[in-house]
C-alpha cells in the first residue's frame, strides 16, 4: 500500500507546471507574429485543429504510464476512417450502425494488443509495432490504395460543426467538447483506485503485484482505452480531413512526442494526464508557430525526433540515479 500512496503522489506532481509554461511561452511567441491568433475564431479553430491529437494523448499516457507503448494508434486511426466511408458509402441511414462497430473494432484492437503484451509477455514495441504494420497492410489490400466510399453529414458533424451563436465566441466547435469531455474523463480514472495502480505498476510492477494489484488487468484495460481514444480521433479527423489511405500516418510518434513532452517518463511510473494533454497543446502550438515563421514541414520529423531521444536519455539517467540513490539511503549514518 506505501507504494501504491508513492505512486499517487508521484501522479499529482507530474511535472504540469513545466509544460503549462512552455505552451504559454509559444502562445506569445505566435501572438507576436499574428496578433489575431487569439481572436475567437482562430482560437477555436487552433482547438478544434489539436483535438484528436490531445484525445491520442490521454489514451496513449494509459499506456505509457503503466510502462508500454501503443505503436499502432495512427494505423488504427486511418483503418476507423477508411472502414467508415466504405462502410456508410454516404448513406446517412448508416451512420449510427457504423459508429457502433469502429467502437467495438478500436476497442478490439486495443484488447488484442493489451492480451498479447500481457498474458504472452511479447514486449509492446513488438506487439504494437505489428499491429501497426497489420493494419496498414490490410487498408492498402482493402482499398487498393485509393479509399472508396463517402461520409454521411451526421458523421462529419463531430470533426466540422459545433454550436453556433454563442455570445462573444460565436461557435464552439463539437470537437473542442469532446476534447474536454475525454480528458474529464481521463483526470477522473487517474484518481481512481484504477489510476493509482496503473502509475504503480508502471513504477515497479513486481513491488505492485506484492500489493496485491492485478498488474496484467490494468495495462490490458490500458491499450483498450488507447483504442478508444484512436476510434474517438479518427471520428474527429475523418469529420474536417475527409477520407485518405495516409489519415493517421506518423501519429503514433506524433502522439508519443506529446506524452513526452508532458514530462511523462518513458518506461512508467511517472508523469500526469494533465501533462499528456498539456504535451499535446504544446506540439500542435509548436506546429502553428513553425507556419506562423514559414519554415518547411520538414522541420516537424527532427523535432519530434530530438523530442524522443531527449526523452529517452532521461528516462535512461532516471533508472541509473535510482541504484545510487538507494545505496547512499542504505549507506547513511544514522546519527
């Protein structure tokens, strides 16, 4: 039980403050050189525009956290937008059908991941990575490369409209809600019991285990709720991005530069959801800033890949200061 009280202070530290620092520091970088970035209008298209990438991250930290990796978000994603035109083909008479089975489809997807890593004991990074690779390879053999079919109205709603009229803002776009209700959602499963041993686990899942926590249950039910989030995304991204076989292509390490740069370690144990989502804002404000200053797209790979490797080598110097650490506290005189 002490560990697992470690563990749920170590949530509520997280490191927030860094990130929310960070993001407020590109914020007035960008409204130095385009001034009406805070305006409603563009302020809310900025929002509506980061969206399914913040929802990514709230379900990805559940992963990360608990000491996984979900590689196969992004390919997930485009096979929901994909597996929806072909499906409903237009027809708006199909919309709630076909809504209904990308919700059992992601939900599957991350249950297939989550018993693989768990009850196999396949390391994640393999397991997600082919499933990555599964799903890619089957919307390339289903579509041919060229995705067939069209999205009701009623879909794209989520992604593209919002509610209109509203004083001083004028709309709030559907997405940006959603946004808000995900990560509600992911804040209140953190300070649950659930939340506190997924963090434990993640920190030391043997220590964990000895707690009596069912480690292999909270990290299946990790990659589910990752798979929920890739479904709740590609509903958001197919709604405003429309129907492409590369929808979701390169989110996985998107989303994963995000988490890290909430501060959220690689390898578990450390780090808070606000921060995930914080991450999220951040990159995408990052994004915006690098339009704002012309630079090529190109740019956002090196980033996203200086992002990880710094991410990576904290990660690494964390597991090497803890033996240390340990054998000074052993070491100290007592008096």
């Amino acid at each position: 039980m002490r560990h697992l009280r470690t563990a749920s202070a170590a949530l509520i530290g997280g490191g927030t403050g860094t990130v929310f620092a960070l993001l407020a520091a590109i914020f007035i970088a960008v409204a130095f050189i385009n001034p009406g970035f805070f305006e409603w209008p563009s302020l809310m298209a900025f929002l509506k525009q980061a969206a399914p990438l913040v929802i990514l991250a709230a379900g990805q930290y559940f992963v990360i956290v608990s000491g996984n990796f979900d590689l196969s978000v992004g390919a997930l994603v485009g096979a929901q937008v994909v597996i929806a035109a072909k499906l409903i083909d237009g027809e708006e008479s199909r919309t709630l059908p076909v809504l209904g089975v990308m919700l059992l489809f992601g939900l599957g997807v991350g249950l297939v991941n989550g018993l693989i890593t768990t009850a196999l004991k396949v390391q994640s990074f393999i397991t997600t990575l082919g499933m990555m690779l599964v799903l890619y390879g089957a919307i390339r053999l289903w579509t041919g490369g060229a995705p067939t079919g069209s999205l009701s109205e009623a879909f794209r709603g989520p992604g593209r409209r919002g509610i209109e009229g509203v004083p001083l803002i004028g709309e709030i776009p559907w997405a940006v809600l959603i946004m808000l209700g995900a990560g509600a959602a992911a804040i209140w499963l953190m300070r649950t019991r659930f939340g506190r041993i997924l963090v434990a686990t993640g920190d030391n899942d043997l220590a964990a285990e000895l707690s009596g926590a069912r480690t292999g249950t909270v990290r299946t039910v990790a990659f589910v709720f990752s798979g929920l989030s890739a479904t709740v995304a590609g509903l958001l991204i197919g709604g405003y991005a429309g129907v492409s076989a590369q929808v979701g292509e390169g989110m996985e390490f998107t989303v994963i530069t995000a988490v890290v740069l909430g501060g959220v370690v690689l390898g578990g144990g450390r780090g808070s959801v606000v921060a995930a989502m914080a991450g999220a804002l951040t990159l995408e404000a990052l994004f915006t800033l690098f339009n704002q200053m012309f630079l090529p797209a190109s740019i956002r790979p090196s980033v996203q890949g200086a992002i990880i490797i710094a991410a990576v080598a904290y990660a690494a110097w964390r597991r090497t200061r803890r033996p240390v650490a340990a054998t000074a506290t052993v070491n100290a005189d007592p008096s």
